[in-house]
C-alpha cells in the first residue's frame, strides 16, 4: 500500500512537470472511481463526464502550481465534488442537484 502510494505520488511529480504518459495514468487509474463518486453524487451521468472532463482540463492548465497531495485519490475526488457543485450552480437544473445531492448525502 505504501510503496503503491509511493508510486502514485511520483508519477503526480512527473505529470506536473508536463509529462503526459504521467497525466494519461492518472486519469486511467481514477476515472472509474471518480464516475462512480460522482455519479452516486449528482445522479446524472452527463454532469459527471463533464465534470471529469472538467476536472482533467483544469488539472492540466494548472499543474505547475498544484501541491502534491498525501492521496491523489481523495484529491481527485475532492476536486471533482468542487467541480460539480460549481457545473450545478451554473446549471439550470441547479435546484434538482442540490435536491439529490441533499438526499445522496442523507441517505450515506
């Protein structure tokens, strides 16, 4: 578990030195994790793509002043909580999602 975190954490290094091998493996390793958070969290399969989507653009145009977190895993999963609220605040739908958020958060 260590070392498997160990290795996470240098490849993080390598992606925000510009490596896209590094940033590929980083969305290859979470992206069904994050789809699945974010799916339970908003319950639109369409606002989690994008969200991810989201996520992984702004990772990239700011990786040079991202700190390297302790878990990539809880830092992507966090951002991507963030990202969502914010796609919900501009959504349309903004009422509905903060309903089901509400409710996926209760029913935890």
């Amino acid at each position: 578990m260590i070392e498997e975190q160990n290795n996470e954490i240098i490849i993080w290094q390598h992606f925000k030195s510009g490596d896209l091998d590094s940033f590929a493996q980083i969305y290859q390793a979470h992206f069904t994790s994050l789809y699945n958070y974010g799916y339970r969290y908003c319950g639109d399969a369409s606002l989690t793509k994008d969200a991810i989507q989201q996520l992984f653009l702004k990772l990239w145009d700011t990786r040079e002043n991202i700190q390297t977190p302790s878990s990539v895993r809880h830092y992507l999963i966090k951002s991507l909580r963030n990202t969502l609220i914010d796609l919900g605040k501009s959504s349309k739908n903004f009422y509905l999602f903060s309903k089901i958020a509400l409710v996926s958060c209760i029913t935890k």
